[in-house]
C-alpha cells in the first residue's frame, strides 16, 4: 500500500496535467510541421527540388585548413559548456518539440511499458 496525503495528491493531478498539456501542444507542433512540408513540397519549383542547399557542389577551402579545425572545435566546446552551463542553473528552456514523450515519439519507453 502507499502512503498518500491530500499534498501528494495534488501534485501527482498537477504533474498529469502538464504532462497533458506537453502531448497536446507537441503534437499541434508535428501536424503544423506535417502540413508546412506538404504545402513546401507542393508548391516547389524544379530548380528548388532538383538543388540541394546543403551540396553546393564548390570545394571548401577550408576543410584542410588546420585554424579553421581549431576555430570548429573551439566553436563546439564553447556550445557544449553554454548548455551545460543552462542545466546546471536550471536555465535550460528546452522546448516542447524537442522532449521525446512516450506514446507521441518512436522508440520511447517510460512508465506505462
């Protein structure tokens, strides 16, 4: 048997009730999402379906550029020590997209396994 009191009880309600309100808005977000892609996909051009933003097809000079290696890197630390940082004073916003929810997401196992 577990022990409850009317304050535990409260916060287990209040905890549902977020967790409600987070399944709803995601997934409001993955069908406005859904449907932005549609639309895109529909009302793209041919050069648009046909370039690929990410290939430019140019060489990048700097892929062997030694400073440039340091300066990514350098760039990469500094990102993971800002979001560190965020968690560690309870400033990480993290937003209601990016929170994997079980029954929402693929390959999410939590409480009702």
């Amino acid at each position: 048997a577990i022990a409850t009191s009317p304050d535990n009880i409260t916060v287990a309600s209040k905890s549902l009730e977020l967790r409600a309100d987070v399944v709803q808005r995601k997934l409001a977000h993955l069908a406005e999402q859904a449907k932005k892609a549609e639309d895109a996909q529909a009302n793209a051009t041919l050069d648009e379906l046909l370039n690929d933003d990410d290939d430019d097809a140019w060489a990048n000079d700097d892929e062997d550029d030694e400073a440039a290696q340091l300066a990514k890197a350098a760039k990469e630390e500094k990102k993971k020590q800002a979001a560190a940082l965020a968690k560690a004073t309870g400033k990480d916003a993290q937003d209601v997209t990016k929170v994997m929810l079980e029954g929402v997401d693929d390959n999410v196992l939590g409480m009702q396994w």
